[in-house]
C-alpha cells in the first residue's frame, strides 16, 4: 500500500553520534535560490526507512528550509505509478529514489526521468559507482547483506565466517533464506554468489534443505526465537533493531553482497531544482554520514567528518563482487531450477 509521509522534524537516533567537519561541493547559488522559492520536493521512495529517510529530511530542510515530502512502496509500483502519472499528464513526484536496477528501468525502458543537469558532490563517487553515474541517474548509497545467527544455539566456536561455511552439514535444515527465486536481497546473494563461488556451491546449498522466507523482519524474529539457527542474507542497517535479542550479526570474509540505489529527477518534476539541489545533498558529507550512521554504505570516497569504527565498519565493508544487471532473469531462472 501506498503510504504518504512528510519528515520535518528528526526521525530517530543512528547507530551513533557523528563526528564533525563536514565538506561537500558547493551548488549553484542560482540554483539554490529557486529551489528554496518552490519550498519542497517530494520523494517516490522503495526504501521504507523512517530513520535515514526523517534524517535526510530534517537535515535538508535545515540546510536549505526546504521540505521533503515522501511516497514510500514497493520498486516495482512506485515504477508503474510514475509511468501512469507520466502518460496521464499527472506530475506530482520530483525525485525518483529506488534500487539502481529498477532506477535502470525507468530510464531505458519507461523513459521518465530527465537529466539531473550535473550534480557537483557526484566528482567525489567512488571509482565503481563513478561509473555506473550519468546525467540521468546517480548512486547514492547501499545496502549490505551478511548473516544473522540465533547466538543460543551457535558457539562463538560454530559460529559461520564465510559464506562457504552455510555448507557444513550441521546446518542442515536450521536455514533461513530469503528467497532467491524472485526480487530482494536472496536474488541479490544468490546472483553474487554465482558470480563468486559458481553453481556447484548453489546445488551444495540447496542440499542443505533451507526454507525460504519473504519478509525480512519476521525471519529475523524467527531466528531470534530459535525456529533457525541462521538467516540469511540479513541486512546489516537493519542489525541495530535486534538489539537485546538473542542474535548477532556476522559479515563473511569473503565481503558482503550488496545492492545500490540510486536517485534521479523524474520528468516535469513540479519542483525540478529543489529536485536536483536533493539528488546532489545525498552526496554531500552531511547525506553520506546519516546514511553510514544508520548502518549503509557510502558511496563518495573522500568524507571528511571521522565515523566511528561501528559505523565504519559497515559504511566501508568490503563487497564480494561488484553489481550486474546483465543477468538477472537468466539467474532468476536459475535459481527456480536449483531450488525447486
């Protein structure tokens, strides 16, 4: 469903307070003054976060006096809603914050975002998000998967370090596993893993008799009652909820899969420059610091302000491979193949 939300005050703590010295790249003066006189931008968002998504708002409107106003669904509808909007002559959203493939989408197929006009905080990306960034799209941060581990019934001894450690036979039946067969973060794993270990380490994986899960708090929860010992792939932002419970969080050594999203200006964006003047904030330190102190990773490779190993230790985790989209219907496939 839908859900219609404006942040204009603090939406909750991060994981932990944040250091100081923040640096970006200044925008145009020009275009900050006729963003402030539209006075807000409004966010089709897939990212349901009220943490980072209260955060960002409440920095921008303090930076700029602009408010943003957020439309938080799933990718794929928030997708078909800009498409009718577009045909039907109904522009109502400005800025366009979902997974970089489903961001892809919009641009090459549906054709509804328009060029951002160059984003100055978009020279300080890092090396393989510069890459995949144009004048239509942007990445701005990511969201990191590791494994989650019920701690009352795995041994510190026990507990897995890689993630060829889900093949020990003594997990066998007590995995859960968002499921890989469709859209999410067990796509997201399997199509990494693939590309990391191959198909032989899937049909290994799949001897292990795990049961799928499609709803990512509740598998947390399940695990945190002991129905598993495992769950993956947890995201990691996510971590800092289950606190008190009895799990813990552990990123494999072999690096984390991953997914990025991006932002882009959705075409005859109602307010077009408070729109772009947003798309270039999430890049600023201030945008890259809420983001790494609500458990992401950050994209820019230059942030000034110091993170606390914590928050550090999630913002920079090492990523297993990098990102492709070429595949992923044949993976899809795959996956119902070697799962069932």
């Amino acid at each position: 469903m839908l859900t219609r939300r404006t942040f204009s005050m603090l939406a909750g703590a991060g994981l932990t307070g944040l250091g100081a010295g923040r640096a970006h790249a200044a925008p145009n003066p020009a275009l900050v003054e006729a963003a402030k006189r539209e006075g807000r931008v409004v966010v089709y968002s897939a990212y349901i976060s009220p943490i980072s998504h209260g955060r960002i708002a409440a920095a921008f409107e303090k930076a700029y006096g602009i408010k943003i106003e957020y439309l938080t669904a799933r990718g794929g509808e928030l997708r078909e809603r800009a498409r009718i909007e577009q045909t039907a002559g109904r522009f109502l959203g400005d800025v366009h914050h979902t997974a970089s493939i489903i961001t892809g989408q919009t641009i090459s197929i549906d054709k509804i975002v328009d060029s951002h006009g160059g984003l100055p905080n978009a020279k300080r990306l890092k090396p393989e998000f510069a890459s995949r960034a144009d004048d239509m799209q942007t990445p701005i941060f990511t969201i990191n998967y590791g494994m989650l581990v019920n701690t009352s019934m795995v041994k510190p001894a026990d507990e897995p370090r890689s993630w060829m450690d889900l093949l020990d036979p003594k997990w066998k039946g007590k995995i859960l596993f968002d499921d890989p067969r469709t859209a999410g973060g067990g796509r997201v794993m399997f199509h990494m893993t693939m590309d990391k270990f191959g198909r032989g380490y899937h049909e290994k994986l799949a001897a292990q008799q795990p049961v799928f899960s499609r709803d990512y708090g509740e598998a947390a929860r399940r695990v945190a009652r002991g129905e598993f010992a495992i769950y993956v792939p947890l995201i990691l932002s996510e971590y800092a909820r289950l606190k008190g419970l009895p799990v813990k969080m552990v990123i494999p050594e072999e690096g984390v899969t991953y997914g990025s999203y991006s932002v882009s200006v959705l075409r005859n964006a109602p307010h077009p420059n408070a729109a772009r003047l947003l798309c270039d904030f999430y890049l600023s330190d201030e945008g890259q610091e809420i983001y790494a102190d609500t458990g992401h990773g950050i994209v820019i490779s230059d942030l000034k302000a110091k993170l606390s190993p914590e928050v550090a230790a999630l913002a920079e985790v090492k990523p297993l491979v990098a990102e492709d989209f070429t595949r992923i219907e044949d993976y899809l496939q795959l996956a119902k193949e070697i799962y069932g």
